[in-house]
C-alpha cells in the first residue's frame, strides 16, 4: 500500500515510514490528516533552516570574529527550537495514532518565522561586514 502513495503522498510516506504505523498509509486517513501533514512538513522545514542559520552564524563567528547576533539571543532561539520539536513530535504522535487531541501549530509557525527572519537579517549583516 505504502508503493501506491509513494508518488501522490511522499510526506505522508515518509511519516508513516518514520512512524512504523499503517494509519497513514491508506488514502482515507491520508485525506483526513493532509492538511496537518502539509503544516508539519512546512513547520519541519522552517524549523531546520532556523537550525541551518543558526550553525551557519556561529560559523561566521568563529571564522571572522563577527557577533552579529547578541549572546543572549542564541538560547531564546534555540528554546524556541527545542519547544517546536516538541510540538512536532507531539502532533506526529497524534496523527499516527488517529488522536483527536492535536495542537494548533501556528503559533510555532508564527515564531519560527519570525526567528528565520531576524536571523536572516543578522546573516546579511554579517556578509556586509564580511565585505
């Protein structure tokens, strides 16, 4: 079954890969839960580049001695990380498990975003001091 969603529903496959679970391998529970799986895949991906930034600043910092980004700021940051993981991890379970005590994400969404966005703008300020 799982060769059947293979091309329509790679995220999908992947979690109930990942999951071990049959739940989301057939197509009525895959119509249930897209819209979740399509917000965790996008919180997922978000997540790993704020991570990606993350390394990549400290890179600069070590190699340039550039400290863009205010100590302080690394560990709200990375908090803010760990607590998304969480809720991710949390909302797999439940979709893999057919639960309906699933999390509204968007407020993870939220500060993810803004997070990936300040430290965007940190990797600009850096690369202009970089020259």
């Amino acid at each position: 079954m799982l060769s059947e969603h293979q091309s329509t529903e790679p995220i999908a496959k992947s979690l109930a890969i990942l999951k071990r679970v049959p739940q989301l391998t057939n197509l009525e529970a895959l119509k249930k839960h897209h819209n979740a799986i399509l917000e965790l895949n996008t919180l997922i991906k978000t997540t790993l580049q704020v991570i990606d930034i993350i390394i990549e600043l400290e890179r600069l910092s070590s190699i340039h001695g550039i400290n863009a980004v205010p100590l302080e700021q690394f560990p709200v940051d990375v908090f803010w990380v760990i607590i998304t993981i969480v809720a991710i991890v949390t909302q797999i379970e439940c979709l893999t498990t057919d639960s309906d005590k699933r999390q509204n994400l968007s407020q993870f969404g939220q500060k993810i975003n803004i997070i990936i966005s300040k430290l965007r703008n940190h990797v600009a300020e850096c690369a202009i001091l970089i020259g």
